[in-house]
C-alpha cells in the first residue's frame, strides 16, 4: 500500500518503523526542527530522524501550505497515516487520498480525546488504557474509530506507558490497513455520553501535596515528565521527586512530616506514606533516597507543596 505518514514525537517513531517494514511509505511529513531540549540548537524531530535512517523522503511542515498540498498529491498515495502529528488538517488533506486519513489516538475513545490522554489514563487510576485507530474529523478525535488494543496503566509511568502506546499503535495500524483497503473494516461511532476530554497537564497539576492521598502523590509522580514534573518542598529543599510508591510498611506519621532513616525517605500524606527511591534536587543531579537522606542531619523534618 502507498502510504503518506504524517508525526512528530518519539510516540510516533514505531508507528512509522512497521508501516515502513510493510508498505511503500512514499512521503514522510514531521514538524520543522525546533528547540526541543534544554540546549539552544535547533533539533529535528525523532519521526525525522527516524524517517532520513529508514531513507524515506521528508518535508517539514506546521501548516498545509499550498507547496505541502501540491507535494501531497504528487506522491498519489492511498491512504494518509497519522500519529501524534501537531497540526491540524483541511478538508482537502483529509479527503485527499481514496481511502481517507486515519490517525493512532492514545486512548480507548471515547475516554480520552485530546492532548494528554495517556498522562490523564494515569492520574485518575484508570486501570487500563490503549490506542484506537480512528478517522480524522472536524472536531478534537471525534471521528470513528475501527480497531482499538488495550494494556494496563498501573504502576507506569508517563514515559514507559507512552513507550508500550507506541508499540502497541504501530502493530494495531498495520494490521487493520487490508481491512480499511478492502473496505472490511468496521467504523463505529463514538459515544458522546462516554467522553472525557485529556486537557494539556498543567505543572501545578503535578506539584505533590500533603493534604491529598498517597496513591494521588504516586500518580503525580508516574504521570510527571520534564514539561510537568513531580515536585515539592523537602525538609526546606525544593527538589523533583523522580520515582516513588505508596509505601506499604511504614512507621505512622502525621500529613506534612518526612522521616529520613534507615536509607530511607517517607513522606507521610493525608492518608498514608510516599516512600521517595529517586529524588532531584534543584540545580543538583538525580539521586537515590540514600544519598538525599546522606546530607539531611535531622531524621524527621516537614515537607509540603511548593507555593
């Protein structure tokens, strides 16, 4: 099958690996290079980079100029494929191939439509998430979707949840392409009672507190990244918080209070402990709770959520 691709972020590198391994992907279409570490210089996107190993031509775009239209019809592709892409498509892209344009959503739609779908799955415990392959529409992830596969969500986080997404959307899209071509595939509308929109996270979002559960902190933590991290005040130190769990053996403390013994670093929350494995102070590299607790003289101090 003749297929343009369209993405962006590391999300989108497996998806773009099998449909290369199986189909002629004739045209790769990424987001232009930007800043996308702390460093100044521009890089270019990991679906580029992956796209220029596998020999595939690329065009950088954020937009369908009239020059990225007229490059899309030239290559007369069957059908378009989308994952994670950033931009949004006119009618002329989407219906600008025979068989249409269908996007690998990270989500069991109708939960989750939008932008944060699998850092949302993560926050409110949900117990499984997974990926749809849907028809791309007006409205955000609304259109019909034909195939979905599922995983669990608990005890992930942000980065490994994404990384099994990925895989997971990769295998789904390739192996539901010859029933889209043949017309066997089976389009069922969303149910609008069901949806629950996946806002952007917002870095208060995951600042840690005191004052909510220990599994609500674990969550944080899980669903934290560079854009958004995990963070908090510990014994007068504000630091990210890396890695942690609800701890399941712990001495009873009161919400606020840290105990720093043993190797170990306990958080005491509104109703029960966080125990710390991976911590980051700021300006400071990543540590294990040991060595954090290494330079704090006291072995009880409070903690609480930056201001």
């Amino acid at each position: 099958m003749r297929i343009v691709f369209m993405g962006t972020p590391a999300f989108a590198v497996p998806t773009l690996r099998k449909l290369a391994a199986a189909h002629d992907v004739a045209l790769v279409l990424t987001r232009p290079d930007a800043v996308r570490s702390r460093g100044k210089k521009l890089e270019p996107s990991p679906v580029k980079e992956a796209a220029l190993g596998l020999g595939l031509p690329v065009m950088e775009a954020n937009r369908m100029t009239p020059e990225v239209l007229d490059a899309l019809r030239a290559v007369e592709a069957e059908i378009f494929c989308v994952a994670a892409y950033g931009c949004i498509l006119p009618d002329e892209v989407l219906t600008m191939a025979p068989l249409g344009c269908v996007n690998v959503h990270a989500s069991l739609l109708p939960r989750w439509r939008g932008a944060a779908p699998i850092q949302r799955s993560i926050l409110e415990g949900d117990a499984e998430t997974g990926v749809s392959i849907m028809r791309i529409g007006h409205g955000v992830d609304t259109g019909a979707y034909c195939a979905q596969a599922s995983c669990p969500v608990l005890g992930k986080s942000s980065d490994e949840l994404t990384a099994e997404l990925a895989e997971l959307g990769g295998d789904l899209l390739v192996r539901t392409l010859p029933a889209i071509a043949d017309g066997s595939a089976v389009w069922i509308e969303q149910d609008e009672s069901l949806v629950t929109h996946a806002a952007k996270i917002a870095k208060a979002e995951l600042r840690l507190d005191p004052t909510v559960s220990a599994q609500s902190n674990e969550r944080r933590v899980l669903a934290s990244s560079d854009a958004a991290p995990a963070r908090c005040i510990v014994a007068g130190k504000p630091v990210r918080i890396m890695r942690a769990a609800v701890a399941s053996h712990a001495p009873c403390l009161t919400g606020g209070v840290c105990f720093m013994s043993d190797k170990r670093l306990l958080l005491a929350c509104a109703d029960g402990v966080l125990e710390v494995t991976s911590i980051k102070p700021d300006g400071k590299r990543e540590m294990d709770a040991a060595s954090f607790c290494a330079g704090i003289r006291e072995e009880t101090a409070g903690w609480g959520k930056l201001a």
